[in-house]
C-alpha cells in the first residue's frame, strides 16, 4: 500500500532536542568582556579554555580566498598539533582579514599573549575574530583586556555565555544551544555528557561552509579524527544549509572541542555512543543555523524550505538551498505572499554543493566529483509545493491548485514560513534555513562602515 504524504506539514528530523540555554561542560572555563576593540564598548573579547590539558579539537573553515589571519593561523594550530587545543580566543570588531603581514604578526602577537596568560603553548591556542574587513587589530587594547578576562572565567552558564555575547557584532540576539545525551560508563552506567554550541552571524552568510563564527564544547571523550567525522557531515546539512544573503566571509569558523571530563567512557568510532554524540552536535548545529536565520540581518522571519522525494538527499539538500537562497522568494516572504511561481523557478535552479560538501556529507569522492555542480533533478509533472501550510501546486494534478490566498497570506505572518516541497522521484530528504529579505537588510548594509 502506497502512503500519501502530506506534503503541507513540515518534517522534524530525528534529532535530539536541544535546549536554548548555554550549560557549559566539564573540563571548560569560558568568559567574555569589554577590551575596546569596539567602538560603541560592548563585550568584544572572549575566552574558552581547557582546565586539565589540551583537548580534542576538529575544525571548519571557510573556502574563501581571501581566509583572514584568524583562519590561517588556526588551519596551521590544528595539524600542528594534531587536532589538540588549550584555548580558543575571540576578538570583535575587527575581522583582521586582507591585512597583509602586519595582520599575520597581529594575529599570532593575540595568540602569544593568550599563551602566556594561560600557560600553555601558543600552538595550542586557536583563533577567532570578526568585524570589518582591512581593519588591523588593537593589541594594545588586547593585551589589556587578555589580562583582565583572564582572572574572571568561570566553569559557569553564565561564562559560556558571556562568550556568546562578545562574539556578536549586528547579531540582535544571543545564540546558544545545548543537547545532553546519555553515555556508557566503564563502571557499566549511564553518564550525563553536555554538547553546548555558541555562534554569531547573520550577515554575510551563504552556503559553502559555516558561513559564520560557533563554538560547539562537550565533555565527551573522543579522538580529534573522531570529532572530524562527526563535525564536517553535521556542518553539510545545517550550516552548509543557511543563507542570509548570498556571501560567504572570510572568517567562517566552526570549532568543536572535547575535554573528556565526563565519566562516560572515550567514544570510538563505528559504536553507538558515537551516532549519539553525532546526533547531539548535529542538533546544536541545527538549531545555532535556524537562530541565525531567525536573525539574519533586517529580517522579520525565519524562513525553512523542507525537500522530500528527491532522486537522493544531496538534490534535496540543492533544491532546498536554492529555494531559501532566491531574492523573490525572499521578497515574497517578507511581503507575506504566496506566490508559488518564485518557489519553483528557484527549485529548477537547484545545483549541487561544491565537491567537498558532498563528499563530506556521505558521497565518495568520485561521485562527489562527477556531481558537484550539475543540476538537481526536478521534473515538474511531479511536483508539489505547499507553502505555510497550503497546497499550492501539484504537478500530477494539472499543476496550480486552488486556495485561500488570504488564509495563505495569515498564515505567513509568523515567526517561521515553512515551503514544503516533495519531487515525487525518490527517497531524498532535506532542509535548508533562510529569511526575508528587507528593506532594513539594505540600510544596514550600507552604512556598515560608516
């Protein structure tokens, strides 16, 4: 018997739930403060440190060319070290990006005062900055502040998220998540282990990465390889997943540390501990992407494109992308209407994610090379899109369907407009998170500098 999909209601993906509240795990000490990189004075330096040796550390950096000092210097901590790391530091305001070698000094000057403040060796500390592009870094001001933040932080909720909040720049709100799971002991019990997640971003953001600045910490025990496997596939199908706008920085960083401070026994690769932990940080990438959606700079909404049906997960994931990409579907968002045509002409603009996404995201990598690019398959007799709740064309039933436009219209005027579309061709699944574009957007945007 063939089940009818009801098409009009959004999926949930088997996740686990994630809490939004940032509940720092075993093994971290965090903190965030003023130090006057910022000129209107908000908290723009922050500090995550390890409190029992370095821990595991796996990464994700932007592909843009233009990768800012913060990036390259981390790049070059983590295969030092091996994927091992003692601190990460985050400094606002400004991105030390196209600086030239005075930027490289300035950026490895933070890391040596970080360093030395800590006692640890400067290789094991990583970077993070964010803010204007050609600007160079106050260090005199960073030095201050370093030893300033240094004496207050704190294994606390309140230090993790005190983090969050220097991290921000036109963020409005801060964004944090937290999932705990449960994990064997070798006592033969089950122990609580945290997986918190902070970010920033909600400009300049576009698929091709993490498209901004997060932290995720656990307390779990795991090797940095293991951490690797578990970051890069979750990054492909959320982060990977969220535009704003269409550009992608040249800071994006995503960071995920293990301190092994938890009872639970190390997690090895191919158990069912780590599908669990796979699932936690998934979850926390999640939903940091949707509030930073949410929050996408001038927006009024969130906006979600669910994909079922595709031919595999990699042309949903395509389709989906392009749908929340599309400035008329933006538009159309931000002014509450229905108008099915711009959600189906961005569905057969839908393209494969460059190579190492999809690789990363479960293809081989021949595969992911004859794919990257080319089109996702979309055969209009099939389809069928629904938006808010609406059916709204039906490919195998003459195409537009009738429907209370004014219902339509109520129903967008939420916090969230779910566009659901199925292909009618497969099994494939996926999302992608966005927002409307406003008038706000353009403001913001230029006079940012200024």
């Amino acid at each position: 018997m063939t089940i009818e999909l009801d098409v009009t209601a959004p999926i949930s993906p088997d996740l686990p739930a994630a809490e939004r509240r940032a509940r720092i795990p075993a093994g971290f000490l965090a903190g965030g403060r003023a130090a006057g990189i910022k000129a209107s004075g908000r908290p723009d330096l922050a500090l995550v440190v390890t409190t029992s040796g370095p821990a595991a550390a796996a990464a994700v950096f932007t592909p843009n060319a233009f990768a800012a000092a913060p990036v390259r210097r981390s790049r070059a901590a983590l295969e030092i070290s091996g994927g091992r790391a003692s601190a990460i530091v985050s400094t606002s305001g400004s991105a030390n990006a196209a600086t030239g070698e005075d930027g490289d000094a300035d950026q490895a000057r933070v890391g040596e005062l970080v360093a030395a403040s800590l006692g640890v060796p400067e290789g094991e500390v990583l970077h993070l900055s964010t803010g204007i592009i050609g600007t160079r870094l106050p260090l005199d001001r960073v030095a201050a502040g370093v030893d300033a933040l240094v004496p207050e932080l704190a294994a606390t909720d309140d230090g993790l998220e005190s983090v969050a909040v220097a991290l921000r720049t036109t963020d409005t709100v801060t964004k944090v998540s937290t999932v705990a799971i449960a994990l064997p002991g070798l006592d033969g019990g089950l122990h609580e282990v945290r997986v918190s997640g902070i970010a920033k971003g909600v400009g300049m953001i576009h698929p091709r990465m993490a498209t901004m600045l997060a932290v995720i910490l656990t307390d779990a025990a795991a090797a940095p390889s293991l951490l690797t496997s578990i970051l890069r596939p979750a990054a492909a199908r959320t982060w990977d997943q969220l535009s704003v706008d269409g550009d992608t920085s040249t800071n994006d960083t995503v960071f995920l540390l293990a301190s092994g401070a938890s009872p639970a026994a190390a997690v090895q690769a191919g158990t069912p501990a780590a599908a669990a932990l796979a699932g936690a940080v998934e979850a926390v990438a999640r939903d940091l992407a949707r509030q930073q959606a949410a929050d996408g700079e001038g927006a009024t909404c969130l906006l979600t494109c669910q994909v079922t049906g595709a031919t595999d997960d990699a042309d949903a994931r395509a389709v989906a992308r392009a749908v929340i990409s599309s400035s008329l579907v933006k538009a159309a968002a931000h002014g509450k209407d229905p108008n099915w045509g711009r959600v189906a002409g961005a569905a057969g603009n839908g393209r494969l994610a460059d190579a190492a996404i999809l690789e990363a995201a479960g293809l081989s990598a021949s595969e992911a090379a004859t794919r990257a690019g080319s089109p996702a398959l979309v055969e209009p007799a099939r389809l069928r899109i629904a938006i808010a709740g609406h059916l709204v064309f039906d490919g195998a039933a003459g195409g537009p369907q009738s429907f209370d436009r004014a219902a339509a219209r109520a129903a967008m005027d939420a916090p969230e407009i779910v566009i659901r579309l199925d292909l009618g061709l497969g099994d494939g699944a996926g999302e992608a998170f966005g927002c409307d574009l406003t008038e706000l957007y353009v403001i913001e945007n230029s006079e940012y500098t200024t």
